[in-house]
C-alpha cells in the first residue's frame, strides 16, 4: 500500500537558520496537505497543494509540491523560535490519505 | 470553527480492562477519523467512518474497534487494554471530499498500567 516517509525525524537549528523537511511518496499522490503541531498541542492544518510543479508561500514558509507529484517539501526562511514543533505531510493516493512520520523542529534562540 | 472535542485529556487503565475514548464534532462532518500518535512513527490510523453506522479498518486495527451511531460521535474501544497501547490518540473529522483539510481534538494520552 502507499507509504509517505518524511525526512528527517529531527531537526536543531539555531534562530535565524532556515529548514527543510521533505516527504516522498512510494505512489503518485493526488494531493498532499501539511500540517503543524505544536508541543503540547494537535495538528493544525497549514496548506494544499495539488498541482504538479507547485509552489506556495506563506509567509516564511515556501511548500513545493514535486513535478512526479510523489514528494512535497516544505522551507522555513530564518527560523524562529515560534515555528517550534512537528511538522506533518500527508499525501493523498486515490481515497486513502497517509500521515508522514513528522519532523520535530527544535529551535535555539 | 470546527470544534473536535475528546473526552478526556489523560486516561490511565489497567491490563484486561475495557476502554472507551470519546469524540465529538460539531460541524457536522461526515468523515471521522482515530489515530494514534507515537513517537518516530507519526500518525497512524486505527480506523475511519464516512457516514453514520460505517466503518472501515485502518492501518493498524488489532485490538480496537469503533462505533458510531451518531455523525457528531465516534467512539474508540480498546476491548481488553494492553500495556502497548499506551499512547497519545488523536480524533479528526473532515468533510467529504478529497481537498478538505481533516481538523483535530487535542487527544488523550492514555496509559495502560
């Protein structure tokens, strides 16, 4: 069945450093959506992204979505200390939707 | 906003006892989901529900079951607790459609003595 692993499981940075995440897919994804967690808290959904090549902003924050539509990544320019938690893609394949592992991002200030 | 509530924030149980966890949503969805949250393995889901009465299995099903006679409720039940099933479970609702983001309850951590 389809797998979404998402890479790294950790990540360190120091304020102002950026950060990456990325997910890939074992199948063609139709979508896939991101979502944040902060510590404590439950994932919130952040984006969508649906087509292939996309790209969106918000802000800081710049998702990509894969021309092949089986990987996503997601950058943060110049971290800060409140984009702390675990960030989650879940791809889309047919009418099952999967959650990546996540990626736990700590910040130092 | 879309309101997800779990009935309970912690929960501590022992072996061999039945388990109930609560989910409510009031935005009228149709499809809801359990999950269970550990770390290193992200996100798993145990099963979901399109619609009143249904429900289909998840990834990893063994040793739960679900109910939902109500849209707004849906219930997961460990029959006979184990200690490996300690651990944060989440419940999410979504609308029908494959572009609807699925919103989240805050959890239960639940603890299996």
């Amino acid at each position: 069945g389809q797998q979404v692993m998402q890479i790294p499981q950790y990540q360190h940075v120091q304020e102002g450093e950026d950060f990456t995440t990325y997910c890939n897919s074992s199948t063609t994804l139709s979508n896939i959506q991101w979502y944040k967690q902060r510590p404590g808290g439950h994932p919130v959904f952040l984006i969508q992204l649906v087509k292939s090549g996309e790209v969106k902003k918000q802000k800081r924050l710049t998702f990509q979505f894969g021309e092949a539509k089986k990987n996503s990544s997601l950058h943060i320019t110049a971290t800060q200390t409140t984009d702390v938690g675990t960030y989650f893609c879940a791809g889309r394949d047919n009418n099952d939707m999967r959650f990546g592992a996540g990626t736990r991002l700590t910040v130092k200030p | 906003d879309v309101k997800v509530t779990q009935s309970s924030r912690y929960l501590v149980k022992r072996t061999g006892e039945k388990v109930f966890l609560e989910c409510v949503q009031d935005m009228d969805h149709e499809n809801m989901f359990w999950y269970r949250q550990d770390p290193g393995l992200g996100l798993r889901l145990i099963y979901f529900s399109y619609d009143v009465k249904m429900k289909e299995k998840g990834d990893i099903p063994e040793g739960y079951s679900v109910s939902r006679e109500k849209k707004e409720r849906f219930s997961l039940i460990l029959e006979s607790a184990s200690t490996n099933q300690t651990s944060m479970y989440l419940c999410a609702s979504k609308r029908t459609g494959g572009n609807q983001p699925q919103h989240f309850g805050d959890g239960t951590r639940l603890s299996i003595l």
